[in-house]
C-alpha cells in the first residue's frame, strides 16, 4: 500500500507542477482534485491490510455477500453460510495457500 501511496504522491506532485509552469492546465483541475482526495482516503486507511477478513470455509474466496435473509453466500462456490474469520489478509494467504 506504501508504494501505491508513493506514486499517487509523485504523480500529483508532477500535475501540479506542470500546471503550473504552463499558461493553460495541461492537466484537468478537476482531475487533480479527485487524485488529491483519492491520496488522502488512501493515507487514512493505510491499515486496510490488518482489518478482519471474511472468505469462504471451502473455496478460501474472499467475494461474500449478504442476501435478504441475512445468508452469508459465497459468489464462487455458492456455499452459504460456511465462512471463516481471520484477523487480517496476511492470515487468509498464510491458510489460503497450505
């Protein structure tokens, strides 16, 4: 996440810069303000990564969905309220993957 913070920094900072060496925007200012917000939501949840994980018990699939009746459903395998819990996403590939 820390690289992805990075560039959106070095690629706003030179949209800025060009603007403003040049008579017209070369870059639209509208743009710049969405990359700006963008990097701020970005530096707020840097510790996405260490949030719960919800994925499914069989296909280890992290795309679970709630329907109407409160069913957690798998959307790969389809199993249905057959989900495991763990502390963060490094957990679920450390158990994705043995």
């Amino acid at each position: 996440m820390k690289k992805i913070i990075d560039k959106y920094e070095e690629q706003l900072r030179d949209s800025e810069y060009y603007n403003e060496m040049s008579p017209f925007p070369v870059y639209d200012t509208e743009y710049i303000k969405i990359m700006r917000n963008k990097l701020k939501e970005m530096r707020e949840n840097e510790e996405y990564d260490k949030l719960p994980v919800v994925a499914c018990k069989y296909c280890h699939s992290l795309h679970i969905l709630t329907d109407e009746s409160e069913n957690d459903v798998c959307m790969k395998c389809g199993s249905i309220n057959d989900i495991i819990i763990y502390d963060n996403i490094y957990e679920h590939e450390k158990h994705k993957n043995s």
